[in-house]
C-alpha cells in the first residue's frame, strides 16, 4: 500500500518536469517536421495553444503527444511546400532512346501549378531551357550517353519549392562513320 502513495507524487513529478521542457520544431527538406528538445538551425519554439504536449489531469486522448503532433504548427522563417508531390512521367526511370530527337518530358504536379510558380527542368545537375508553366518539355540536341533529369517547382522569384526525384535515361546516337 505504501508502494501506490510513493508512486502517485512520483508520477505527479514526472509529468510536470515534462510539461516544463521545451519543444522545438524545424520543417526538413521533404516538408516534414522533426520535433526535439535541443534548438536546431532554423527551429522555432513549438507551442499548442489547444493541445498541451502532456498534462496529469487522467487519460484524454486530445491531450496525448500524438494529438499535440497533429496540431497546427506556424514554423516561421521556412517557407512549407503547398505541393504533395512532382513527378516526372516521361520519360520512364532508365528509359533507353536510340536516334531519337526530341525527347519529350512530362512532369505532373500535385496540385496543379499556382500563379506566379513554375517549372525548371535540371539536365545532369544543370537548368535545362527556361522555366515555364507547361508541363510538356522537349529536350533537343543532347548528347549520347547516360543523362540525370530532375523538375523543380520554383516561385516567381526563383525560389526552389518542390524538387521530384531525379530520373536516369539514355541517350545512343548512331555514329556519323
């Protein structure tokens, strides 16, 4: 019987040393958040108005570490992607052209681009071409040989948004002999 009042306060005191700690928040690079108590570089200082991170006021689910993390949470100084995704359709992953030109791309975004924001496709690490609104690109002259496409979402002041996973293809060119 001792044993159940030494733990209560025990408990009491746990909780409410928890309660106390900080919580940071910084949004990653794939738009998620990653949640710790040490500061990162460019983490804020989370706070649930709604949500407590813990209370000892008995078992309720809305205030449980689980609910606190599907709270809302305003990151400041980081722009958050509005994209689910971007994706490259064609050509496929390590597609094969032989004498072909052009070669023709297709990018999906999800959802559909906003004013203002673009497209720029990135051949072997470098901007291919202007970015631009459609989603249909052609890639013209290239040389043979193995080639790395990547699309980015980019704002109206050439801010990169969402980047899609980069995509390897081939390009053989008959010789001239």
């Amino acid at each position: 019987m001792i044993k159940k009042y030494f733990l209560l306060p025990l408990a009491g005191f746990v909780a409410s040393f928890a309660y106390s700690q900080s919580l940071y928040v910084t949004t990653n690079v794939d738009g998620s958040n990653i949640f710790t108590d040490t500061p990162l570089v460019n983490s804020v200082l989370y706070t649930s108005m709604n949500n407590p991170i813990s209370s000892f006021n008995g078992v309720n689910a809305a205030n449980s570490p689980a609910a606190a993390i599907n709270t809302t949470v305003a990151v400041s100084n980081q722009p958050v992607s509005a994209y689910a995704a971007i994706t490259i359709t064609q050509p496929a992953d390590q597609a094969t052209f032989h004498n072909q030109t052009p070669i023709s791309v297709i990018v999906l975004t999800q959802p559909d681009l906003k004013a203002g924001e673009q497209v720029q496709l990135m051949l072997d690490g470098v901007a291919y071409g202007l970015p631009q609104r459609s989603l249909n690109f052609s890639l013209m002259d290239l040389a043979r040989g193995k080639h790395q496409l990547q699309a980015v979402i980019i704002d109206k002041d050439g801010n990169s948004l969402k980047n899609s996973a980069p995509i390897t293809f081939f390009k053989q060119q008959a010789s001239l002999l």
